[in-house]
C-alpha cells in the first residue's frame, strides 16, 4: 500500500508520497534520483500510469534533506521518468510540509529551504489564517544557453531559444506556428514539443556547465506575450505555466532586455493559471551569465489516497495511450 497526499498548483497536479516505500538511498538529491530510477521505479509508474494516474501526472518522492541546511528533499517524478527541477511540486511540496506540520508555521512568514535536484531552493510561504495563501521559490541560477537556434519543425524552419531554469527549456513564440494558446489546440503543441525538442537535440548536445546530469531539453515553452503553454517529459502539457520554466523564460527576457529588473512578470499558463515572477539578482555559470528569479504560487489540497496493486491484477503496474 503506498500512500500519498495530492494537490494542484494552478491547476497541475502534484501527488506527494507520504508513506509504504523504503527511504531514498544516496548524499546528493541526485544520488538519490539515480536510486529512485533503479530501485522505485515501479512506484513512479503505478503513481503515474493508468488506471490510478494518466499521461499527464506529476509527483514526488519525499526525501531527507542533503545536510542541516534544508528541511526535506524531493526527487520530482513524471510520466518518462526523473526531472531536475520542478516548480509547481515546490510550492505543492511546501505547502504540504506546512499543512502536515512537518515545518511549523510560527509566524505570518514561514521560510522553508527544499534540496531538489538543481540545487537548493529557498522559499517562502505566506500565512493567512492558518493556512498557506502562497509559496514563492529563489530558484538556482538561469541562464540563456542559446539563442537564435533554427530547427525545421512543424513542416518549417524556426528560430528559437534554450534557456535553463533548473531544466533546459527551448522558447519559441507560439505564431511562429500560427497556434493561438488555446486548450483546444494542445494535440498540436504536444506534437510540435515532442518535434522541437528532437530537432534541438540532433542539432546541439544540451548540457549544464557544471552539472554533467543536468543535460537535454525537458521542455518546450510556446509563448504569446505573458501566456505560455508548456510541454515537457514525453507529451506532458503543463496546466500551470511552470515554474522552472518561467524562470528560463526570465532570463531569455532579461538578456534581450524585454522585461525591466524588478519589474513582474504574470506568467499565465493555457487554462489561465498565474505565476508571480520577477529577475531579483544577478550570477554567473561558468562563462555564462545567469539571473536569480523568484516564482510565487498557490498549490491547494486535492486528496488522500491508498494504492494497492493486486497480485492477480492483469493490467499491473498500469498503461498510457498516449
């Protein structure tokens, strides 16, 4: 029986594993990603695949923190396996942690720092009468890998953008495509994200300066003005506009000078969920210079649940039709 607790962050599912595994073995978050994907993937899968999930499920494995330093961890998972950064399970993950009273909520602002696999997150969470209103994350620095990229996707040539916020994201506006952000054109968009990031991937190797396991486009961000649809793992559509790449898409902004420091971006996802987001600081990676964000979100209670997998069960660990 493995038990979990389930919340939305503007609408994306977050399912958080709160019990009936063995802990997560390993240092580093990414020993222990590398663990999870050797040991507990059937776990990921009986979460993630059909009938107790579907192609679109989000989670994480609750972990112990790296060092005193932190106060949990997490190793995000989806419906291809293991992602590097996750900002909508970050806010989910905190406000469980509040609501759980694993972190105790003393005062109308509740700093809680989170080791993820990108690095290690500070955030915020903002108290309203005992509950968490919001959480807003300090992510790890992002940067701009590439810009001006031309892949052929789509039956056309595109320009485009890889930029990094925790995960590699390319950024191409949505017109390029003539596709308006609209939910009823999402088939679509998983089809030109599933083909971008292909193109991308034989054209560059995408690789973190300083991290060797950080490589390869996660996601693609179509954007139109402050809106922005998302697809990410294999055919995953982000219900929120996502938070890691929110931040990838404010250091793109913040290089080509479109958005003033400080200044906040309302990034609004393809059902109309928001993010608050804004450039606060400046960095370096390696030769590359990179920007400190801030993401502020709200993620909400969905459920509890106990799942079980019967011996005699012959769909088993589950399936995806798409």
């Amino acid at each position: 029986m493995v038990s979990t607790v389930d919340y939305h962050t503007a609408g994306e599912p977050f399912r958080i594993v709160s019990g009936g595994i063995p802990s997560l073995r390993g240092r580093t978050i990414l020993e222990k990603r590398r663990y999870a994907l050797d040991h507990l993937d059937d776990i990921r899968q009986l979460l993630v695949f059909e009938p107790r999930g579907h192609a679109d499920m989000y989670g994480g494995f609750v972990t112990e923190p790296e060092d005193g330093g932190a106060q949990l961890g997490v190793v995000f998972f989806h419906n291809a396996g293991y992602s590097t950064a996750c900002g909508h399970g970050t806010i989910a993950l905190v406000t469980w942690a509040i609501d759980a009273a694993i972190v105790p909520a003393t005062d109308r602002l509740v700093e809680v720092v989170v080791d993820v696999p990108s690095g290690r997150l500070k955030t915020v969470a903002t108290m309203q009468d005992g509950r968490v209103r919001s959480v807003r994350f300090r992510n790890v620095p992002s940067f701009v890998l590439l810009d001006g990229l031309t892949v052929t996707a789509g039956g056309r040539q595109t320009e485009l953008a890889v930029a990094f916020g925790g995960a590699f994201y390319a950024i191409v506006p949505a017109d390029r495509f003539e596709l308006p952000i609209e939910p009823a054109f999402v088939p679509r968009f998983i089809e030109l994200g599933r083909e971008i990031k292909a193109a991308v991937e034989a054209e560059r190797e995408i690789v973190h300066p300083l991290e060797a396991e950080l490589t390869g486009i996660y996601g693609v961000i179509f954007t139109a003005e402050n809106r922005n649809v998302t697809v990410f793992a294999d055919g995953e559509v982000d219900r929120s506009p996502c938070g890691s790449g929110t931040s990838a898409r404010l250091a793109l902004l913040d290089q080509r000078g479109e958005l003033a420091r400080g200044a906040t971006l309302m990034h609004e996802s393809i059902i109309g969920g928001r993010f608050a987001s804004s450039v606060v600081g400046e960095a370096r990676v390696a030769d590359y210079p990179a920007v400190i964000t801030e993401v502020e979100g709200s993620a909400h209670l969905t459920g509890y649940h106990q799942f079980v997998l019967e011996a005699d069960d012959p769909i088993g660990l589950g399936f995806l039709i798409r």
